[in-house]
C-alpha cells in the first residue's frame, strides 16, 4: 500500500464529501495502525488503543466507524 497515495486520496475524497472529526480521525488513526503493522491486509486494533490515539470513547469509536463503513471508505 502507498501510505502517501492513500492520504492524498482521503484528502482529495473529503474534499467533496462531509465526515464528522471522529469518522476524520478514526480512519487516519487506522491508518497508522495498519503502517505500524507493515500494512498487512487484516489486522486487529484494540478500542482501547485506537480510543487512547483518538481521544474518543468506546462508543465514540463504534459511531466513527459506522459512518465510515456507510460511507464506503475503506480502512475499517
């Protein structure tokens, strides 16, 4: 995967459509996990982890994702 390639086209995506700072940061936060992991095409992340790197709670996180996973965007 090309981290640099993917930001760049989140960023551009955003550009046209509205996600709230949760969904924003969930999937950025899901892509460092996944860099730190060497990009493998599953991997786990902790709600813990990912609520402590995000600053949102358990549910906060839950409601991130659903609105990433409605919206199609991959990385969740």
């Amino acid at each position: 995967m090309d981290y640099i390639k993917e930001l760049n086209a989140f960023k551009d995506w955003l550009l046209m459509n509205d996600l709230p700072t949760g969904a924003i940061t969930l999937w950025h936060t899901l892509m460092a996990v996944n860099n730190a992991t060497g990009w493998k095409e599953r991997f786990n992340a902790p709600s813990s982890t990912v609520g402590q790197l995000m600053g949102l709670s358990k549910q906060g996180i839950l409601d991130a994702r659903k609105i990433l996973m409605e919206e199609g965007v991959n990385s969740v």
